[in-house]
C-alpha cells in the first residue's frame, strides 16, 4: 500500500489532547488517525447500506 502526506489545519489544544491521548496509548498519531478515517468510512457505508 503506497502511503501519501497529508498537510492539515487543526486547532492546537485538541491536537495537543490527541497526541498525548496516542502517546498514553502506545499509539502514533498518523496510525490512530487512519483508523479513525478507516472506521467513518465504513460506518458510512453500512449506514447507507441500512438506509436502502
């Protein structure tokens, strides 16, 4: 899987808060967030799909 950068705008207290939420988890901040737009994803697609 090719991975790509992503530049972003996020207001600097709940970045903050993120970051030492992922650092207390184990976690890296670019790993959590992909599974957090992994997840919406496909929560998205099950709800269109209970819609139908």
């Amino acid at each position: 899987m090719t991975k790509v950068k992503v530049s972003m705008t996020i207001d600097d207290e709940i970045f903050a808060a993120f970051k030492n939420f992922c650092r207390q988890n184990g976690m890296k901040v670019s790993t959590k967030v992909e599974q957090l737009m992994k997840d919406n994803i496909k929560n998205s697609t099950l709800q269109q799909f209970i819609k139908q």
